[in-house]
C-alpha cells in the first residue's frame, strides 16, 4: 500500500507493507536513524518520536496509520544548526551517556515543556517515567530540563549551572 | 524488535464505513484504534489478524460530553484526554485516579479507553473502574446500536460481547450528584499492569443521628479474579451500611472472598486477595472524603481531595 | 555549541562537557543497527522453546524456498566448518546452534539470512523443528541432587551438573576464630538471576570482501581486539585479515563481552552468501540468552566479639552458571573476585567456598557491572555486618566504623589475599552520616514508627577491587589484562591518542582527551580519542570491570608522559640548552631558572617534524606507544546510605534518599564521574525492588520482555545526594582508580538493609531481592518466596 507522511516538514511517499512499523519506516526507510529501538513491548521509549504534535511510541504505531499525518524525530530539534534548548541542556547538565534512550528522552522534554514551561522535577520525572534509561540513573536528565526549562524563560544560554 | 505477520489493511472513514468492513472482512478482521494493545500482541504474534480495519480517522467517536444525566464518552477518546478532563475528574475522580496510573503518559497520547476495554486483559485498569461506576457500553451494528452494563461486557479473558460485525462506540455513566469515588492500585514499578487494584464510589444520605449512611457503592477490582471486575456482595452490603471503617473493613473481606486471584510472577494468591481487601478499604476511604451528602450539595470532590 | 569549557584550574581536569555529545544529540550516533552496508541481508534466529531436549530433526526446505531467504544455517551446517561449538571465556565450549540438544530455553538452533528483517522474522516459522523433550533442572540447589539429569553429556567425563569448586582464605583460622566468638550470626542469602539489559540489543553486521578476504565485523563489543582474537581462533581466519569495530554502543554494563552465537552466524552468513550480514537480536533474545547476572545461593556467617568486633567470616556459594559456562572472568579466578567478600572491615580470618552448577538456563554469570562478583560479595558481608549489628543491638552505622580499616592500615592485606591499596574510610562514613544527617534520620524514624509508620535507613559500605590486572595473574582465554596505548602528536600540535579500551558511555572521547591534555598542556579540544576499530587502535583487554581510567587511562598517561619526554629532547635542541636543565611548567618545556625560555608541545611538534637537527640517537616527531600492565588492582570504596518508606498494608516500597560518598582516588572528570554513580544507584534499586529472571519448573523463562523483568524508572529514583572523597590510588599515574560499577556494586545492599531496617519492628530480619510488594508482604506472614522459581 502507498502512505504519504510528512516527517521534519519534508513530505514522503512510499509503497509500504501495512504491517511496517513506523519506527522501522523512519529508520529504515527514510535513514532517521536518530530514533532507536530497545524492546519488544512498549516499554522502553528509545523510540518516541511526534505523531501530530503528540510523542508517541514509534515501535507501537504502523506506518500506515501516520498516513496523511506529521512526523517529527530528534533531527528536527536543532533549527538552522542551532540547537534546541533542550538538547542544550542535555549537553551542559551531563544529561546523556551512551545516547540510545536520548532522542527519545528530548523529544517527550520537548513537549512536555511546550505545554508545561516551567515543570517541577516530580513533573519532569512522571512525563519520562515510560521511557528507561539504563547509564545515567535519570537526575541529570531531570536537571537537563530543567535547565531548558529556565533558559527558555530567560531568553539566554550563557549560565552554565545544572 | 519483533515485528508483525503479514496483515491486510483498510482505513475507515466513518462508523458505517468501519462496519461495513467489518462485513467484509469477516472474523478475521480487526478494528485497529490507538493499536497499544493489539500491535504489541502482533509483534509477539500471539494475534494474527487477517485485515486491520483503522478508526483513528474517526473523530466522531473522540469526545467527552456532559449531558443532563450522563457521561458520555467516546470510544476513540485517548487516555490522554480522559486524564486531562477536568469535567470527568470533577464528576468521577475515580477515572482520573485510574488513568494516572494507565501505563505511562506517551502510551496514554495514542492507546484509546475503547481499545483497552475491549482488549479486555483480566488486569485492565480502566475495567474496574467502570465497573465500580456501573457504566453503559455502547455498541454499534450495521442495524443500529445496542447497550450492555458493562459488568456483562467482559465474557473471559480478553473476551468481550462485542460480536464480529460491531464497534463499541461509546461508553455512558449517569450523572449522580453528592458521589465520591477513587481509586487505588499496586504495580511494581511505574506504568506496571497492577498486581492488584479496586476503585470504589460511593453516595450518601445524610446521617440521621450517626453520621451518613451509604446510599449506594460500587466496587470494582481487576487482576484478582474478581467476577465480572466487580464485588457485588460489598456492595450489597455496604447499602444502608454507616459509611464508618467498620462497614468498609467488612467490605473489603467481602471482596476479598468473592475473588478468585491467581498466583503468577507479580504475587502469590493469597497477597492478591489480600490486596483485594485492603485496596477497597483504602479506596472506599478516599471516596468517602470525596463524597458529600444527599441533600448536602455540592458538586463530588476534585481529585486533589484529601483522603 | 562548544564541546569543552576552558581547561579548569587544575590543568585539563575539571567538569569538562563531553565531545561526544555533539552526534548523540542531533541522533547522529552510529549504533549496529544505524549501519546499513551495500547488498546487505538480515539473519534471525530460530530459537529452543524448550529448556531441555534432544534436536531429533530440522527441516529448513520451507524456509529455503521463501522467496526472499538467501539461506538457512543449521547446527549441522556448522558442523562442516567445525563451528557448531564455540569456546567459551570460561574454557568451557557453548554451542552455537543446536546439534545433538538444546540445553536453555531460547538456545540458537538454526539460522535465517533474507532479504530483510521482516521476512527473516516470517522465516523462522517455516523451519520445521522436532524436539525430543528432557527432565529440566532449574533449580541450582537441585542441580546436583542424586540422580539429576545431566546437562553437559556433551563433555567427555561429564557425569553430573558439577562445574568447579574453588576455595580461598584460611579455613582453620577462620574455623579457630569462629570457636572463640561470643557471637556468631547466620544467613542464607540468594542474589537471584538480574540481566544487565543495556538499552541497545546486541549485534553485529559482518561483511566479507571476496576480493581481499578481509573479515570486517560491526559488533556490539566491549573487547575488539579480544574479539578479533577469538575469531581468528574459533573461525581459523587469519588475525591480520579481520577488523572489528564497536561503532557507538548504546550500554554495556557487561552484556557485551562474550562472543555470541549470533555474531558468528553472521559471520558464517556473509561467508555463505558473499554479502554483509546483520544480525540485531530482540529484547526477549537479549534477555533469555545473552549473558546474564549474578545468580549466587549464598550462606553467610559472621563471627564477632560481645562488644561488636568482627572477628571473621565465612561463606559458602552455589553458582548457578546456566547450561555453558560463559561467565567472563579472569581465568584463574572461577568465582571471580568473590573473595573480596572480606569487606572493609579489619578481620582477623575469612573463608569462602563456591561451587559453580550447570543448570538448564542461558549462560553468563559475570557481567551487570558486578567487578567479577564483587557485587555478590559486598551484598554478603553488608547483610552480615546488618544482621551482626541487629544481633548486638547495635547501631548499623556504629558497628561499621568501629570496625572499618583504618588509614594507617592500608596497604592493607585482606584474609584472602587483596592488597587493597589506598582509603580513609571512617571519613568516608562519617561524610555520609552527615549528609544524610543520620542522627535525625534515626530521630524521624523512632517518631514515626510510635505513629505505626515504617521508614528503614540502610548503610552499605563497600570496597571494590577493580583495573584488571596485572597480566601475570590476570588473563582471559591466556589473553592477558595489559592495554596498549598509541599517541601521535601532529606537526601543528594537535594530537591523536588511540587506546584499546571502548566506551559504551562513560565518555572515554572527553576523559581521556582530558588526561592527555593535562599531561601535555594541551586544550581537550585539541585531542581526538580513537576507539572501537582494531584497525586503527593497540590491543587491550577492553571495558569492563571499571577497568578503563585504571589500566588504559594509565596508559594513556605513560604514553602522554613519554611524548613530554621526547618533547624535552626536542625542546632542548630548539633552545640549545641541555634536556636535563629544562623544566616542565604551565604547559612548556622551559629553562630553570629562566623561564623565558620556553616552548610549548604545539611548537615543539612543529620543531620535531621539521629539519631542526637532532641529538644522535634522537629519532623525530613525538609519537610514543605503550602497554600498561598494571602493578596491582584498584581499590575504589564507598559509604551509601538509603532511606526508605515501607508500606506493610501492601508491602510497598518506596527510596525516599540515597546518600552515595564514593572514592574513585582522583577525579578526572567530576561531572562524568558523577553520572556513573547515578546509574550505579539505579541499578541498585531495580536490582533490591523488582528485577528478577525467574524460570518456572519446565524452564520456561519468565522474565523475557520488559513487561516481567521490570527495569527501575525516573519515577521510582530518587534525586541522587553524592559527596565525595578523594584517596589518591598509590600505584595509578595519576592516582585514580575508577568508578563505573562502584554504584551497582555498593548500592542493592544498602535499599535492601532499609527495607529490612523498616520492618524490623514487625519481626522481619531477612527478605532476599527483589522486595516487591508481593515480596515484602509474603516475608512479613513469614512465607518467603524463592523470587527466582515460579510460584
């Protein structure tokens, strides 16, 4: 069957088996190999990317039903060769190890502070708490946003304090 | 990553499209909504359906409503809306309570209420607390609708009355003033399926001289075998019964006897009839604060409550 | 974004942001699965539903005719190539595939290679499999019971499921020192199975060029050049025509050092068809066969004075190996460095006896940052110390600091042979009290449990033994625990080190650009760490066992410290003074007494390659080699401490703090080395609240998906409290001695004391791992479960 989505503003069409996850259509099809994969059961969230505005878990998701819908995977957060201050705070907060469950930890950050922006850690944590990290036992993860969070309100990046 | 057997697919544009389908495609058919329980049953293909029939497009069957006497909600509403709904909080905490601890927030944006109650898994969260509400299923057929309580919706284990050629459309509970409800669960970790939960409401009469006494109650218990995710000798019981922790501790023995929990990896037997006991009582309490008096007024409480 | 902050006052060291970052945030890591090569097919494995049977058939004619299968490998093919069995890193064999049994639930038994990773999958149920089912042993402390069904007949002799004993310390002294104890304590204890269960699956893309016969081979590895041995050795191609690469490995923690049967069947794949072959395996793969954790039956004893002296210990350890034994230690040491299970404490005698089983379950055994048992042993002795200060009416806290080695202790020799080398550890118990502010801990709990409400505060206090090691004592397959380091200064003075070691996220890219920029005056931006490609990097054992800052990043510093020498020779030929009047300060080599005179190593490089004439003797440029075999094990140590809150209505519990005061000697990156620590405390609650592998009494395995073997959350973490000390390690370079599973070693013990601390008034003394509310409930009736058998 042909599905046509728009992933990161660019629109595809390709000729797809129904059954194709979309993780697997990002990934493979289209080479997003920036989302990732780590389990058999939705458990793990390495594969969270945006299905209209909403961050869902890719694996879970048939490529067919984004079908005529939007997409967008961790390549979209930096603009023009900026990064994003999420993944900012990701950098200055140590909030990343191996960076398998990463793209997937910023894309659920991103949302949750375009509709919280200034999230308490207890919040930050509920938000992530579907999605495992195995290296960095999640507080500096928690820190990462929150320092997103507080530069965004500021409008700066120049402090560097976690 | 396991992935799916080779499957058919078809995108409906309308409830009738859907059922028409459906008629098409025969029992093989499945209706595919948020997919959070039907695709990883694929991809580990203990489900292998012939054609999948996808309703997201429906959006017709999203919706939260408040009519004059009852809730209404559609089945393609997404966990994510119902936990938002402040409307269904301030009537029902007991779903809000549920929905909090419905596997985790990224699986609430896309899972649907009406995929996880036809599902149908002995532990379903959701289950129990409409049962505990005593709520009305909708279910649509080519030759119009018809309704079941949903304490007669769930046949077994993932088994439900929801024949071949049908949609479960809408889910309704009617609107009682002064209730409170809650619910209470025991996972593992979070976004657990529960070793055990119960969800409870409750309606007063304002006591005459020993406080208020409970008009009615419903209980509703999911991952301990409870018939027809309910406690229907609680409940009976608890009618007429104070609203005093003496009555809600003979409650939760009733519970507890009528279940019939099986021992697996999340606990022995006798821990989840113990949970069974022990949730309803700490469920019943919450509800109780929430709750006001018949003739007391007052909407039933929000869910930031204490109790 | 700038990868690095200005080099912090104390030279390159400092909380320098890491370099890596910059792809991982953009999603442009290159992960196994992230590697698609030309004509490349996909391999899946068939795998045993059954934990023990014969293999009486397999039809592989359906699969063949697939149309998009390009070829089925069975056990048989295998055979022909003398490949159906693969040495183990325990010098046991491990089949892999399937030829005369299957012997674990989820063994390899044939082999898919198609057009993509969806009709491989569809393949598997075309290969028709007709097994023979056998008596099960699951569990280990039945596993030699009279009569038992015999696993391993595939080994000459093999009678029984009898692996190895192995003994250490002095039996009679410690036997005379529990004669003469007033008291004498008691425990059986059982670490049950765990997986390490890194995010990233494992796997390989192999590709054979026809034309070269070149063998390269993208694994998920944390020892390349072990790999690129093995191969040689186990597939009898030659060393010089293979390369492995670890391209970015999303965690390891252990599950990535054996060689796996699915790496050779892509292997054998890329061979049969002439085009790359990638394997990646499923979760339930991963965590039904890929090597798994711990797994220790242990009793322990403690002996101690009335006063609260500990006098010594004994233990006894069945080790439940599975049905090969893979477990990845030193070879000499069959339990590993169990035998550290002496402690922290000044002990007058210990002795400790394991016994290693085969049983019908997936092979492993050392991995899930245990420091090769390490972890078993601390969790041990600090039940012991626990039970020993519920026993006296001791204090927890109290007992262990009058009983912890003192600084003038050290080196200190332990009953069993370690010299652990460094530590005041008092002081680091002390630091941790009063960050957790103990005393008012204890206050809050005596208030609380008058309200019925039950909070537990749980200390462990932990010494690791970790850098393995010096290769005379330490080698795995004869392969010894040396590791090279190479380091080339380019004529603009930037420089390109490549060590032997292969992160898998401790930030090797930013740490070890660190050590040699502090070394050489230099900006960590101006080095380039290489890594994971044996084609382009010296040999070494690998990352595992903490053992990159102790071993490579000595290394790396010997290798940084030759270049300044050479740079000296240089540098006094450019300022025609003599090498031995010239001194190294703020990043120049310079004239004593008249630093004017000076050059830096960018202009000393520059010298170097240049026609600047030479000393005789003197060879150009300032590149340096070296291999590191360390003089001894470090010894890293830490005082945690855990508070939690326990609900007894439901068995609940909930980490309310945990204090962690570790001692990694000195700290070339704080930030990064904090990071570890982090994930080592989470590993600790996963690992005391709800990570189990439990099989049932067919075999069948119960924790095969992330539904059952349940992972700890952001939810259920707490905000990590660290604080520090610093004891530099005496033989290390530069003092350190690493950190990366000193959190998952100290940390399980220290939840399950407070829980067990919570419950005390209720009569609890002991529960083992994991403490799940089901758990929790049934030790307080008094009806333990065995959390590793199906109830």
């Amino acid at each position: 069957m042909q599905i046509t989505m728009t992933v990161n503003g660019v629109s595809h069409t390709r000729e797809v088996e129904a059954r194709l996850l979309l993780i697997h259509f990002l990934r493979d099809d289209l080479g997003l190999t920036g989302s990732h994969w780590g389990c058999d059961t939705s458990n793990c969230g390495a594969c969270v990317v945006w299905l209209d505005e909403t961050p869902v878990k890719s694996c879970t998701v048939l490529a067919a039903m984004a079908d005529g819908r939007r997409v967008r995977t961790v390549e979209d957060l930096a603009r023009g060769g900026q990064l994003d201050p999420v993944q900012q705070g990701f950098a200055e907060c140590h909030g990343l190890q191996c960076g398998f469950c990463t793209p997937g930890m910023m894309m659920t950050a991103r949302w949750l502070l375009d509709h919280h922006p200034d999230p308490a850690a207890e919040e930050i944590r509920e938000a992530l708490s579907g999605q495992l990290c195995r290296c960095t036992g999640y507080e500096n993860i928690v820190r990462s946003v929150r320092w997103a969070s507080e530069h965004e309100a500021a409008g700066r990046d120049d402090d560097r304090s976690c | 990553m396991q992935v799916p057997a080779y499957v058919e697919y078809e995108k409906a544009s309308s409830v009738a499209h859907a059922l028409a389908l459906l008629a098409r495609f025969g029992p093989e058919a499945r209706i595919l909504a948020g997919g959070h329980s039907l695709i990883p049953m694929m991809k580990l293909r203990l489900a292998q359906p012939e054609t999948l029939i996808d309703i997201n497009g429906l959006s017709e069957l999203s919706y939260l409503t408040v009519t004059r006497d009852e809730l209404r909600i559609g089945a393609l509403t997404r966990h994510a809306q119902l936990l938002d709904s402040a409307e269904a909080a301030r009537h029902f905490a007991i779903l809000h309570d549920a929905e909090q601890v419905i596997a985790d927030p990224v699986v609430r944006n896309w899972g649907t209420v009406g995929g996880s109650l036809c599902q149908a898994d002995p532990s379903e969260d959701l289950s129990a607390a409409f049962a505990a509400l005593k709520a009305t299923m909708v279910i649509a057929h080519r030759g119009g609708t018809r309704t079941v309580p949903v304490r007669d919706f769930h046949t077994g284990p993932y088994e439900t009355v929801v024949g071949p050629g049908e949609i479960l459309t809408e889910i309704r509970i009617a609107l009682r003033p002064g209730g409170g409800s809650a619910y209470e669960k025991v996972g593992r970790r979070a976004g657990d399926w529960p070793v055990g939960a119960a969800g409870s409401a409750l309606w007063l009469d304002s006591g005459r001289l020993h406080g208020p006494t409970i008009a009615d109650a419903g209980i509703g218990l999911t991952a301990v075998g409870a018939p027809r995710f309910a406690a229907a000798e609680a409940e009976d019981f608890l009618r007429g019964a104070p609203a005093t922790q003496e009555s809600f501790a003979r409650a939760g023995e009733l519970a507890a006897a009528s279940c019939r929990p099986v021992s697996d990896q999340r606990g022995p037997a006798d821990y989840k009839r113990h949970l069974a006991s022990e949730l309803t009582i700490r469920s019943l309490r919450r509800a109780l604060a929430r709750a006001r008096p018949h003739g007391g007024g007052g909407p039933g409480g929000a869910p930031r409550d204490a109790g | 974004m700038t990868a690095a902050a200005d080099p912090a006052p104390d030279g390159a060291y400092g909380p320098v942001r890491r370099k890596e970052d910059a792809r991982f945030l953009r999603g442009q890591g290159t992960f196994v699965d992230d590697i698609q090569r030309p004509g490349m097919l996909h391999g899946a494995i068939l795998r045993s539903p059954l934990a023990h049977a014969r293999v009486v058939s397999v039809d592989t004619a359906a699969a063949l005719a697939h149309p998009r299968v390009r070829a089925v490998i069975t056990g048989e093919t295998l055979e022909q190539r003398k490949l159906a069995w693969m040495p183990t890193l325990s010098r046991d064999v491990q089949a892999v595939l399937a030829t005369d049994k299957v012997r674990f639930q989820g063994q390899e038994v044939a082999f898919v290679v198609a057009e993509d990773r969806y009709s491989a999958r569809d393949a598997l149920e075309l290969i028709g499999v007709e097994y023979e089912p056998l008596p099960v042993v699951v569990d280990a402390t039945r596993a030699l019971d009279p009569g038992a069904p015999v696993i391993r007949d595939d080994v000459a002799g093999q009678r029984d499921n009898h692996i190895f004993d192995w003994a250490a310390g002095d039996r009679a002294a410690t036997d005379a020192a529990f004669a003469a104890a007033d008291v004498v304590v008691t425990q059986d204890m059982l670490f049950p199975r765990s997986h390490p269960a890194p995010l990233e699956t494992c796997g390989a893309v192999a590709e054979l060029d026809p034309v070269s016969g070149k063998l390269t081979v993208w694994a998920t590895t944390q020892a390349p050049h072990a790999h690129r041995t093995l191969y040689s050795l186990i597939a009898g191609l030659p060393e010089h025509k293979i390369r492995i690469v670890s391209p970015d490995i999303g965690g390891g923690f252990g599950n990535k050092v054996p060689v796996y049967p699915g790496y050779l069947c892509a292997v054998v794949g890329t061979m049969i068809t002439g085009q790359p072959v990638k394997w990646v395996e499923d979760r339930s793969e991963n965590l039904m066969s890929t090597a798994f954790a711990r797994d220790y039956h242990m009793h322990g004893e403690i002996a101690a004075t009335r006063d609260g002296r500990i006098l010594a210990l004994r233990a006894r350890v069945l080790a439940d190996h599975g049905a090969f034994n893979g477990a990845a230690q030193p070879s000499k040491y069959p339990a590993g460095f169990f035998h550290i299970f002496t402690g922290s404490y000044d002990l007058q005698a210990a002795h400790c006896e394991v016994t290693g089983v085969y049983t019908n379950k997936a092979p492993g055994g050392v991995a899930y940052s245990c420091s090769f048992r390490i972890a078993e042993g601390v969790y041990l002795v600090e039940r012991m110390v626990d039970l020993l200060a519920a026993e006296l009416g001791l204090d927890p806290a109290e007992l262990r600091m009058r009983n912890l080695l003192r600084p003038e202790q050290f080196p200190y020799t332990c009953p069993t042979g370690w010299e652990y080398d460094s530590g005041d550890y008092p002081r680091a118990l002390q630091l941790a009290m009063d960050l957790a502010g103990y005393p008012e801990l204890r206050r809050e709990q005596a208030e609380r449990r008058a309200r019925g409400e039950y909070m537990g505060v749980g200390l462990s206090f932990f010494t690791e033994g970790v850098g393995a090691g010096p290769r005379k004592d330490m080698d795995i397959l004869g392969l010894g625990m040396a590791d090279g380091a190479d380091l080339r200064i380019y004529p603009t003075g930037t420089a390109v080190l490549s060590i032997s070691c292969q992160t898998q996220g401790q930030g090797h890219e930013t740490t070890f650009a660190q050590i040699v920029a502090h070394e050489l005056g230099l900006r960590p931006d101006d080095v380039e760490v290489v890594h994971g490609d044996t084609d382009r990097t010296p040999f070494g054992l690998g990352t595992y066992g903490s053992r990159s800052t102790p071993v490579s990043g000595a290394a790396a510093v010997v290798v940084a410290r030759k270049v300044r020498e050479r740079a000296r020779v240089v540098a006094a030929a450019m300022l025609e003074a003599a090498p031995e009047d010239l001194e190294w300060a703020r990043g120049r080599w310079q004239v004593r007494g008249d630093p004017e005179q000076g050059r830096t190593i960018a202009e000393i490089a520059m010298a170097a390659h240049s026609s600047l004439e030479l000393p005789a003797g003197v060879e150009g440029h300032l590149d340096a080699e070296t291999v590191y075999n360390p003089p001894n094990l470090t010894y890293p140590y830490g005082a945690y401490i855990c508070v939690v809150d326990v609900d007894p209505g439901t068995g609940a519990v909930a980490v309310r703090r945990f204090i962690a005061v570790d001692d990694c000697g000195v700290r070339i990156n704080p930030m990064i080395v904090e990071g570890q620590v982090h994930g080592g405390l989470a590993d600790g609650v996963g690992m005391a609240l709800m990570q189990v592998i439990a099989y049932d009494q067919d075999g069948n395995c119960l924790g095969g998906s992330f539904m059952d073997y349940l992972l700890p959350t952001s939810v259920e973490c707490p905000s990590w409290e660290l604080g520090q000390t610093v004891t530099p390690c005496p033989h290390h370079p530069i003092g350190a001695k690493g950190v990366g599973e000193s959190a998952t070693v100290g940390s399980p013990v220290a939840v399950v004391n407070a829980v067990v601390d919570a419950l005390r008034p209720l009569g609890l003394r002991h529960a083992d791992m994991p403490l799940t509310p089901a758990n929790v409930w049934s030790a307080l009736q008094g009806r333990p479960v065995r959390a590793d058998l199906a109830r």
